[in-house]
C-alpha cells in the first residue's frame, strides 16, 4: 500500500504520521523513513528538520532564507541544506536495506516532482518498500501523480483535512492495523 497524506500547508501532516508511526511500532510494525518537523521562533516558521524514524538523529532540513549562514538549495522561501538531504536519503535507504514494513517519505515536494532531492530514494520506496506513507501538499497532489503513478501498486489518498486520526485510513492491505486493533 503506497498511502498518500495531504492536506494544507500547516494542517498537521507531519504530526499525523507522527502519531500513525507510533501505534504501528506499538503493534510490532516495523517502520523507517523519514519525518520532517516544522520548526518555528516567536511563532513564526523558520524553517523544518529531518528525523530518522529509526535512530531518531535529526538534522537541520531547510531553514528560510532570511536567516543568516544558511546554505544550500533554494526552493520558495526555504534553503534546503545538502547534509539534510544526505541524512534524508540515508534514512530511506538505510529502511529498505533493513526491509521496514512501513517507509516514511515527509515530505515530496518541489524538489522530488523536478527529479532533484529525495526524488531517486522515493522512486526506490515506492519500488522496493511493501507500504510507504507520502506526505504531499494538496497543492502538489496533480504533479504528484502524473510523476509516480507508473510506480508501485498505486495510491491510497488520506486528507487529513477530513480528519486528523490515523484510525479513520480507508482500508489496512497486507495485513497493516485495522481501524479497531
């Protein structure tokens, strides 16, 4: 199952996979990847992090342009740092060579939909891995698509604008949790 969550910039996407990693871990489901926390300073975004799913070792991932000594590649407002995307691409991979059960991917976006970024460990989840969950901004939903679609065994979208509980997923293929497990 290749599952899809969407919603608006700042709906809670991250904090849903968040939640949806730890009651698969706590029901002996194994799970890798990637999750990439906003960050924010007086209330204000500045910015995101990458996190392991398994290690739990986060880096700084992208951090607006406006703050000083921040380098890398530009994408809108963000610089995304190059040792992020390393960690980033070392996450995914390290949770395919180990064969999780579940493959974390937050978030694709313009640099993946351009074949830049995480675009090549994505392809290879989506390949490889028996379940990914996506992040993908409603926004990008159309580019998403016509990108990946010819990969894996197809999507399932759930937007989390309709509902922030990961018990609400439209089905459970290959023996994932069942809305009441």
């Amino acid at each position: 199952m290749n599952l899809v969550v969407t919603g608006d910039v700042g709906a809670g996407k991250t904090t849903w996979c968040y939640r949806y990693c730890t009651k698969l871990k706590k029901h002996g489901i194994s799970v890798g990847g990637i999750v990439c926390p906003a960050l924010y300073r007086d209330n204000a975004k500045i910015g995101f992090d990458v996190v392991n799913l398994r290690s739990g070792k986060s880096l700084a991932m992208g951090r607006v342009t406006s703050l000083e000594g921040v380098s890398g590649v530009k994408v809108g407002k963000y610089v995304i740092s190059k040792d992020g995307l390393t960690i980033a691409k070392e996450a995914i991979m390290e949770a395919l060579d180990d064969a999780c059960d579940v493959v974390f991917l937050d978030e694709i976006g313009p640099l993946e939909l351009d074949g830049e970024g995480l675009e090549e460990c994505v392809r290879a989840a989506f390949k490889d891995a028996p379940n990914t969950v996506s992040v993908v901004r409603k926004t990008l939903l159309p580019s998403f698509f016509q990108t990946f679609t010819m990969i894996g065994n197809g999507f399932i979208v759930q937007d989390i604008s309709s509902t922030d509980s990961p018990e609400c997923l439209p089905g459970y293929p290959r023996g994932l949790l069942q809305p009441n497990s």
